[in-house]
C-alpha cells in the first residue's frame, strides 16, 4: 500500500515533467517533413538528394532536389546539384537552366562552367561553349581538367561547327 | 645580216632556258606515293565501337572530298587504326560549395570545384562552409582514336585524337572530323594540288 502510493508520487513528481521536457525537445530536433516549408525542410531535401545520388537512385534523388529548389530558388549549389543529376538523367532542359541559374546566383561556380561548355558543345553553340570553357580555366585549378580546356577551346576554335553525319 | 645574228641570239637564249628548265626538273625528287593517293579504303577500326568509328570515318572523309573504295574497289591507300577510349562513364568529382583545395602546393578556395576521378592534382580540404564535405558525380563519355593511313607498306600519315562530351556520338563525331582533318592537310584529297 505504502509502496503503491509511493510509486505513484515519484510518477507524478518526476517521469511526467521529464517526460514532458523529451516530448518538447524532440518537437525541437527532430527532423520534421512537415508543412508549411522553410529553408530548413530545403535543406533537408538537399541533404536527401545527395543521400540518393551517393546510392545510385537518381530519379529520387532529382525529386529531391527539385523540391529543395523550389522552397530555397536562391541556394547555387542546389541548383548546382539539380544540374547535375538531370544531366545524368539526361533532362538537358532542366540540366542547363539549373546550370545556369547556379552561375548566376554564383559567378564562380567552376563545376557549372565545365558542364555547361559540355552542354552547349552538344547543342552546336560553339561561341557560349567557348565563354564557358574560357570561365572554367580561370576557375579551376585542377590541370588535368585545363588541359582537356585548352583542347575543346582549340578545337572550337578551329571549326566552330562540326558537321553533322 | 644583223637579223641573222639576232635571231641566233633568240634561239640560243630559248635553248639555254629550256636546258636550265630540263636541269631543274631533273632535280625533282619523283612524285611522293601520296600524291597519287585518290581513292581510299577504310578498314574496321579495331576495339570497343571501332565499328561506329568506321562508320563515322566513311561519313566524313566523303563529306572533306575523299573518293572512299567500296568492297570490291583496289584501293590506293588504306586507312586503319584503333578504337583506344570508348567509354561513357568517365567520373568527374564536383565538391559542392566554397571548397579548400591544395594544388602543387598551393592552398586556393575555389566554389563548386570540380576534379578528375583519378590522378588529379586537387586535393580537396573539406568546404568551409559545411563540415560534410558535400559531393556529387558527374560523368562524361571519351573516345579516343588512333589512325593511319598506309601504302604498300609504308605509312604515308598517323595521328591520334581523343574528345571528351556528355554522350557518345559527339564526341564520336569531334574525333574522327578531327583527324580527317589532320589527314586532309597532310595529304590533300584527290592527289596533287
């Protein structure tokens, strides 16, 4: 009898506060995939994209990223990171307005000079492939990647259309 | 008779000049193999999408002016070579935000930069904006040929060419127009100019 009243006021006393405070402090941290959207849940998304796309599960991986860009529009490496994964779904729509978004909200972006030079070499616009592989040279320091550069600008340069077969 | 004296004078100085010219065209070392050279056949290309590049071959020499041999045809010159990069997933590496990097020594931060999969001189000192170091993978297709064009044994041109693009039939196309370029400035199509 003693015991049972006993046990009942340390519940009253201690477990319900604590158990109110985990309760609040969960609410706080965890992550949450709730409405309304914030730049928090953006970031959530970006983080998701890139958990996808390091598994190998692309399509999951642009949907993710898709919604990140859509709750945070001004975020360059989440247009970056759209980019490159419709790329490789081979959305080049998608892929170059992303592209070029992320160089627009960052004029330095190195990575998105080098897709775009790609980009634009396959779609025949030899001038904009130029300016870009031209960018990505003052950018980039990885001399492997210059020297594939200095190749496609000689080469364009040389033959600014290369017939088609 | 100073008629006579002048018109010996015209026919030495014509005989002296068609000697000199006889001398100098003895001169000439003998028209080269390739100047011959007006039809040409395209043997398959050896390796991994030698058959697409033999194809592509056959496109672009006709279209830069080549006579190209069908099955049957003697052909004065074959053009032969190898298929030696045929691949579409060549990885890049792009670090995503502003990303320390350490190039031959020099410390640089560089935004969004991007790096070779293999052998590249970018090491990568983690973003100063995220301690996770955030990347993504990005692929490319190479190819990369080798060809030569051959005479009766001898090599009358060789030349080797590789191009990077985001599929295969660009930078296909970049490859072969590239060296039948190289080709038609060694050897101009159709012989002697």
């Amino acid at each position: 009898m003693g015991n049972e009243q006993w046990a009942r006021r340390v519940r009253e006393s201690l477990l319900l506060p604590i158990a109110h405070c985990a309760f609040v402090i969960g609410l706080v941290i965890a992550p949450v995939n709730a409405d309304p959207p914030s730049a928090g849940s953006a970031a959530n998304h970006y983080q998701a994209g890139l958990a996808y796309e390091r598994l190998g599960r692309l399509q999951e991986a642009y949907t993710q990223l898709q919604l990140a860009c859509v709750l945070d529009a001004n975020d360059p490496r989440i247009a970056l990171a759209l980019g490159i994964v419709a790329l490789r779904l081979t959305r080049e729509d998608v892929a170059q307005r992303n592209l070029e978004r992320s160089i627009t909200l960052d004029a330095n972006s190195a990575a998105s000079y080098y897709l775009l030079a790609l980009l634009y070499e396959k779609h025949k616009a030899s001038d904009r492939a130029l300016d870009s592989w031209n960018r990505f040279l003052e950018l980039n320091p990885d001399e492997q990647l210059k020297l594939e550069a200095r190749k496609h600008i000689h080469f364009l340069e040389s033959n600014k259309v290369v017939p088609v077969s | 008779m100073s008629g006579h004296r002048v018109t010996w004078v015209v026919v030495l100085l014509v005989s002296a000049g068609l000697c000199s010219c006889a001398s100098h065209q003895a001169v000439v070392s003998p028209p080269k193999p390739a100047e011959r050279i007006r039809l040409l056949a395209v043997q398959p290309f050896d390796g991994s999408g030698g058959a697409d590049v033999t194809r592509e071959f056959v496109v672009a020499l006709k279209a830069a002016g080549w006579a190209v041999a069908g099955k049957n045809q003697n052909a004065d010159a074959l053009l032969t070579g190898s298929v030696n990069d045929y691949s579409t997933n060549h990885k890049l590496m792009v670090f995503l935000g502003e990303t320390n990097t350490l190039t031959n020594g020099k410390a640089a931060t560089v935004s969004n930069p991007i790096v070779t999969g293999n052998g590249s001189q970018i090491l990568p000192q983690g973003p100063t904006t995220s301690v996770n170091n955030p990347h993504l993978v990005s692929e490319r297709a190479v190819v990369g040929v080798s060809a030569r064009l051959v005479s009766q044994r001898t090599t009358l041109w060789g030349d080797d060419f590789s191009y990077e693009s985001l599929e295969f039939a660009s930078a296909r196309q970049a490859v072969v127009f590239a060296l039948v370029r190289s080709l038609s400035r060694a050897l101009p199509p159709g012989g002697s100019q």
